[in-house]
C-alpha cells in the first residue's frame, strides 16, 4: 500500500520556523519530521510514499533532491582536471517518493483529490505530516481489513495542557488534579487506512477533508476509529517541537519504532 502524506500547510502556528519552510520539513534531532514519519511506515514494509505538498514545495522536492548526496561518503576528485565522484558508502532508505505540488491554498480534501492518479484503485495509508506516533502500522491495517469499511481513522487521547480545578461556591478550591490522558476527549491523530472510494466524497480543492468527507463517512456508518493508547504527538507550536527534540535528544523517543 502506498502511504499518501498531507504536507502542504502554511504551518501559521509555528511560524518562528515555518517562515522559513514548510512545517513537514522542521526538523526533529536534524532530520525532517516529515523523515520521521516515513520511518515509521517504513519499519513496517510500506515505502512508496506520495507527499502532497503546497506551500515552499520546492524545499520538499530539493530535499529529497539532494538525500543520496546528504547520506553517503564522497569524494570528488578534480586533480588533473578531473571531474570525478566516487561513492564510498551510503545511508538510504528503499524509498520511492513521488512528490507532487497540490496548490498553495488547497484545503485537505483537494490536495487528496489531486493525488488520486497516483493512488489508482487500491486502498491507502493517509496521515498529517506533523505528528508522529509509535501506532503498529500492521494492526491498523488488519483492524481496518477486518471491519471492512470505507476509512478507518486513529484515534488518540492527548494528555491536556492545563490541570482541573473543582471550586465550591464560596471560591475555594476544593481539588486540584492534573489533567490525564483519561480526562480527554479522543481526537483525529491521523495514520489512517482508507479505501479508494473515498475519492468520491471530495469535491474539489475546497473541500476539508475533516468536514465532509469523514462526516459523510460517520452518518453512512462507513469511518472506524482504532483506538491508540499509546504515544502520539502533533508539532503545530514551538512548544512542542521543543518538547519532541527533547525527548530525541535523550535517546527516550517513543516514536522511534524503527
């Protein structure tokens, strides 16, 4: 299964550094997170990807451009006038990675939509290229095969921001917990299956994929949620790009199945 990924965002929230390029492309312990993301497919044998870019597309397919050159030892040769590369060892990835310019305002919907030549009549795999999860890409797709339905979705429960606080009526604070995995609500963490009848929800470029396609999908009884308890993280802010290089850097990364 081909593995598409939504990577075409302005990324207005994380604009300190998505000024510079675009969101997939803000790197996590000096690789791409975009990078991160297609490992995880990747340690499950899924290595054809289909990135659908927009704004700054160029830093995608420049990247990728220039990998075979970034991940192998060198030497060039120009003695006696010699233009010579020799190639001692490379670092690379099975990957086949078609990168294609969705539309700089295209909503999420359309940048599938305008893929779907690449898809053809297969089903798919389908996330968001800022967030990375150690989700079992195997399990997922069985879950998925098994209900047989039109898409499944993953589903997780961010840990909130803020603690709870319980005030009785005379303004004091009777209890004060943080807030737990427990306490949230489940919310759309991507890594989804869907099949290539989905297709056929999407208008055109202005259609958001969360609206309604996926809301076509629930009243028709035809989305699944896969429950994940496990480790799942967005980077829409600073803060949580921080907090992600951070656990790279300790060597304590949970989504590093790979």
């Amino acid at each position: 299964m081909k593995v598409v990924i939504l990577a075409g965002g302005l990324g207005t929230r994380i604009s300190e550094e998505s000024f510079f390029r675009p969101k997939p492309m803000i790197e996590i312990g000096g690789k791409p997170i975009l990078w991160h993301i297609m490992k995880i497919f990747s340690k499950y044998g899924y290595n054809e990807f289909i990135i659908c870019c927009g704004y700054k597309q160029d830093v995608i397919k420049q990247w990728f451009a220039d990998y075979y050159l970034y991940n192998s030892d060198i030497t060039f040769d120009f003695t006696d006038g010699k233009k010579e590369t020799i190639i001692h060892t490379e670092k690379l990835e099975p990957w086949k990675v078609s990168v294609v310019d969705t539309g700089l305002h295209t909503m999420t919907g359309g940048r599938i939509k305008r893929i779907a030549p690449y898809i053809g009549n297969e089903p798919f795999f389908l996330t968001y290229g800022d967030g990375v999860a150690d989700v079992n890409i195997d399990d997922l797709l069985d879950f998925h095969r098994k209900h047989q339905q039109m898409i499944t979705v993953t589903c997780a429960q961010p840990r909130g921001r803020f603690g709870a606080v319980e005030i009785n009526e005379e303004g004091i604070v009777t209890n004060f917990r943080e807030k737990t995995r427990e306490n949230s609500g489940w919310v759309n963490a991507g890594f989804m299956a869907a099949e290539p009848g989905i297709m056929d929800l999407i208008e055109g470029d202005d259609t958001v994929f969360e609206q309604y396609p996926l809301e076509e999908c629930a009243r028709r009884n035809e989305l699944n949620a896969y429950r994940h308890h496990g480790f799942w993280q967005c980077m829409d802010t600073m803060r949580e790009k921080e907090a992600l290089e951070k656990m790279w850097d300790s060597g304590e990364a949970p989504w590093k199945v790979w």
